[in-house]
C-alpha cells in the first residue's frame, strides 16, 4: 500500500507492478493505493511464502539483522525503501 500522492509523483496506479528495493535486495509487488498512510510511507501486508513472489524472494530480503537504534534489536518493520515502477 502507498499513498496516491506518492504513486502520482512515481507515474503508479492503482494495481501496477511496482519495484521496491534497497541495498539488500529487491521485490515486485502490485501498488495498492491507501490514502490512510502518511505520505512517503508505504506498507506491505501479510507474510507471503518467497514462492509467492516473481523472483522466489519475499518481503524479508529487505530486512538485515543489523541493530536498530537507538538500542538495539531487528528492525523487522521499519526498512528504508525505494520504490519504482518493475519494468
């Protein structure tokens, strides 16, 4: 889910394939727009098997186990995204 603002800024409409990417990995998921998130927020619900996915690869390719701040732990639900129409 993102925001239409968002999606309008990135050429996406409702239903596109998108790209979401970061420097782990990346994924192809369909846009649904939500206009009940913040702007520059985007949600991915769900916990789909990685066969699910086009490329074999699910949503936790974009999550490391690096220490969250500001004390530590998995950032499980807080992942600096990229998102860009898939070609």
């Amino acid at each position: 889910m993102m925001h239409s603002a968002d999606a309008a800024r990135l050429s996406i409409a409702d239903g596109d394939p998108i790209r979401i990417s970061n420097a782990r990995g990346a994924l192809e998921l369909h846009a649904e727009l939500f206009d009940g998130l913040q702007p520059g927020v985007v949600v991915a619900e769900s916990v789909w098997p990685n066969d699910a996915f086009k490329t074999g690869l699910g949503i936790n390719v974009l999550t490391g186990a690096d220490p969250a701040g500001p004390t530590g732990g998995a950032a499980f639900h807080d992942n600096r995204v990229a998102i860009t129409p898939a070609q």
